[in-house]
C-alpha cells in the first residue's frame, strides 16, 4: 500500500507533483531522487508488460515548456539508462505528438513530462505504451514500486541517448491531413490561403501548430500571440477552460479580424476555439461540432460525452444530427475508455468528448489530441466556405441555457467517497419522494430536470473524482431558474452535517 508521499503524487492516470519552489509554499516533492525511483518503477512494470528486460527497451522522453521540465528530463534519462535502455530525447513535445513516437520511433514506451494546466511549480509524468496510455491501477504498480525501491539490475554497459526532433514529424502528419480533408495533393498548394487564423498557445508547447502547420499551409497567422515557450506562463494560464484565457484568445481574434482563433491547453491534448465574431466555441459548442463532423459518415452514431453537458445539446445531437447522445462520467479518461467499451460491444460510437476540451477520434486511436481536433475544424471550416457558409452556422440548432452555476461543495467527513455516495443516495429518495424527474441515463451522481414554472432546467451533484468535494452543476432555460431550482436542492442539502453548503447559500444570496 502507498505510504502519505507516493499517494500524493498519484493523479488518476499521471504522476503529478510540485517541481520546483513557489510563492504558495507548497514543498517540493517531484525531486530528482523521485524522479528516478519512479523512473525505475516504471522500468520493472515495462519489462512484465513488454517482456523484455531493461537493457532491451527503447524508449521516448518529451516535455511541455514548464522551467522544471528540463530537471525531470535528465533525472529520469539517467535511470533508465542507467538500467541499460535506449532513450530518444524529443525536447519540447506535446503530449499527442508523444503518443505517435511510440510507434514511429519504435518504441516499448514514452514518457511526456507535464502538469496539464496546472500551475508552474507543478509538474508529472504521463505514460504511453503501443496500447496508449496507462490505466489508474498502472500508476499505483508503477508507483508501488518505486516505494519499495524496486529497479531493474544496473546494465554493464549504460543505454544511450539520442536526441530526436520529433514534432516536424508531427506537424507533418497535420499537415498531411488538411490536404487530404480539403482534397488537394500537398502543402505546396497552399490550401489554407485566404484563411486568417490566431493560435494563442499560452506559452505552452502549441506554437508550433501556427508556425509548422497553419503557416506552410498558406494560412495567415498574424494576430497569434503567446506562441514563445515559457514555463512560468507570465500572460495567462493555458487552459481552455479558463475564463481569462478564453477572453484573451477571443479579443486576439477580434482584433486581428481572423476567420477563427485557437487556443490550446499547455501540453496540447485540449484545445478551444473562437469564431469570427469573438464567441467561445468551447464546452457545449465545442461538443457540438466535433460531434457534427464526427458524424458524417456514421449515421446513428453515438456520441460520448461527460455528465454535465447541456440538455439542449443531446437535443442537438439526436434530432439535429441524428445520432445519440450517451453521457458518462466526469474524466477525459472515463469518457474514452466508455467510447472504446462501446465500439468493442458493437456500437458505432466515433467520438468521446469532455466539456473540458479532451476530444478523442475513433479515427485517431481514440487519442485525445487537442490539434487533431482543431485540425478538423480547419477542414470543415474550408469545405463550408465553398457552400457560402461559416463554423458558426452549424450551431444554428443548438439551444444553449440561459443560466449556469457550477458550485463546488467541500465533504468534511475523514471517509469521504462514502459519505458523497451516501449524500447521492438519500439525495435520490427524497427527490422521489418529491416526484421530481430524475435523468435515467445519467451515469454519474444524480441529475434531475425540472419543468417551466419549477426552474425549467436540471442540476447533477456528483462526487469529484479524486478530491473530498461535490461538485453541484445547475443549468435553466430561463432568467432566475437556477436559483429556483438551487432553492428546491437548498432544502435537502441543508440537512447535509458534514457538506459544506456555503457556496450554495451565497449563490442564493446574489
């Protein structure tokens, strides 16, 4: 069993930690020592799954553009080649583009070093194998091992390492890819002139997609800005999700006058857009046409996405688009593994998307890749200016709410999964008792739609996945109905001893 400081670094499916000193105070836990124990763990889980002993694996290392990234690089570097493994050394590399080495360097495993959109003084490690990337179970063997110091035996002869600029090879393939989609037969044909797009990559690793894929493509660029690595991320942070980020992504665009804008999360595995009008195409919007171009070609397709997307939108999807809509649980890895559940069950199933951005092709190995996605928004931006048409045109049918609030509720009980789970439970008897609509393909916590009059919209309270918090979203489709609808939840959640409702209390309190 995990001891307090290896728990600690367990994140879901990734390694996360503090790398460097920082003005919160945190302490540094991702030392180089942690580093290279995790490293060796790794090593003893690799030879099990790839059959091989360490001296004969081959392996890639990339990172994000975090200032701790370089640190982490050669601490692990130095382990596994210390156990006589080859290491290809890609530098700076999206987490997608790092996925694609496996099997184009010929690879057992890669590492990406990054921490997401967390903040700078953080960082993790993420793991990707020739079956993609590693279940929460591996990450708890992998780490386990590393407790125990358990490495593999010291090579007689060290491995080496070999430097590989791997994203050219990447950008390439995107490359390759709007040529295809557009229907011409190289970049030198320049498809993409005519078109103005912004890439706002929040200093993170995402440059490169305005400068080595929309740019040889005849595409122009200007107006783009924080495409410069820098770990410290002094403008914004990187993240779609993050409202500071998109307003800057969307008066870039403006300003600019582009056809469309782009933003990407630091490691490039989430991605968001602005229109030619400045409006976020992000969460619901963002659902809404990957799923339309998702569903070309696979009519009745199911789409799967997280449990807080919007009611109109599986309107949209079912009556609009003609496909079916399948919501799941909260995580972008959730999400994906229930797509590739459904497809191994028989079920045309082309797309998992979380609001947050991570959106997964079948096409694409189910790979969440933030400019895969981008890259299919380009080509069906393209195909619909020859009919006359803009992005934005195909979310004509899209009812989007009127009211939001997502509101995060602390659970001050020491087991408090169980207690969360005991919260949904009688949460679900009174609203029974209630009469009240309770969402029966809801997969997660518990979602009940109300009618006008009573809120005329829904909420779901569910448990976070890895923190002692419930997080309460409310959508209505009119002015004052999520408050209508919080006051009716009000009434239960108040009698919750150990949940800390005050958030909720000052939201009806505005």
């Amino acid at each position: 069993m995990l001891n307090s400081f290896w728990r600690l670094l367990k994140s879901g499916t990734d390694i996360r930690g503090v790398a460097c000193e920082n003005e919160a105070g945190e302490a540094v836990n991702l030392t180089d020592d942690a580093v290279a124990a995790i490293a060796n763990g790794f090593l003893v889980w690799l030879e099990g799954r790839a059959g091989k002993q360490a001296a004969a694996l081959r392996l890639a290392i990339g990172h994000d553009s975090r200032i701790s990234a370089e640190r982490i690089q050669n601490a692990a570097a130095g382990a596994l080649t210390r156990a006589g493994a080859q290491v290809f050394l890609c530098g700076l590399s999206s987490t997608p583009a790092m996925f694609m080495a496996v099997r184009s360097l010929d690879c057992d495993a890669t590492i990406q070093i990054t921490a997401s959109h967390h903040p700078y003084h953080r960082n993790g490690l993420k793991f990707f194998t020739p079956g993609g990337g590693l279940e929460g179970s591996d990450i708890e063997a992998i780490l386990q091992n590393a407790q125990d110091g358990r490495a593999p035996r010291a090579a007689a002869q060290p491995g080496r390492t070999e430097a590989v600029d791997f994203m050219p090879r990447y950008a390439r393939r995107l490359r390759e890819m709007v040529c295809a989609g557009i229907g011409v037969n190289d970049a030198a044909q320049r498809p993409l002139k005519g078109f103005h797009i912004v890439v706002d990559a929040g200093n993170g690793a995402g440059g490169f997609y305005a400068t080595e894929v929309l740019a040889p493509l005849g595409a122009d660029i200007s107006g783009s800005q924080f495409l410069e690595p820098d770990g410290r991320f002094p403008n914004h942070i990187p993240n779609p999700e993050n409202g500071e980020a998109m307003a800057s992504a969307s008066r870039a665009t403006l300003a600019a006058g582009a056809d469309l804008g782009i933003i990407f999360d630091t490691d490039v595995d989430r991605a968001g857009a602005v229109d030619r009008t400045g409006k976020e195409i992000n969460r619901n919007r963002l659902v809404a046409l990957a799923s339309a171009i998702a569903l070309e070609g696979n009519p009745g397709g199911a789409i799967v996405t997280d449990s807080i997307t919007s009611t109109g939108l599986k309107t949209y999807i079912e009556q609009e688009l003609g496909g079916v809509h399948y919501r799941y649980k909260r995580g972008y890895k959730n999400v994906i593994d229930e797509a590739v559940r459904l497809n191994r069950a028989g079920v045309n199933c082309p797309l998992a998307i979380e609001t947050s951005g991570h959106a997964a092709f079948r096409e694409n190995d189910f790979l969440d890749d933030g400019a895969y996605l981008v890259t299919k928004l380009i080509i069906k931006m393209a195909v619909l200016r020859r009919e006359g048409k803009a992005l934005e045109d195909l979310l004509a049918g899209l009812a989007e709410p009127v009211e939001t609030a997502e509101l995060r509720l602390a659970i001050r009980a020491e087991d408090f999964r169980a207690y969360g789970e005991r919260v949904i439970e009688e949460l679900g008897r009174f609203s029974r008792k209630q009469s009240w609509d309770i969402a029966p393909d809801n997969r997660e916590g518990i979602r009940v739609s109300f009618p006008k009059g009573h809120g005329n919209g829904w909420f779901l309270l569910r448990l976070s996945v890895h923190d002692p918090i419930m997080p309460l979203n409310i959508e209505s489709d009119s002015v004052g109905g999520a408050k209508e609808i919080a006051v009716q939840l009000y009434a239960f959640l108040r009698l919750a001893e150990k949940l800390d409702v005050s958030p909720l209390e000052a939201f009806l309190a505005r």
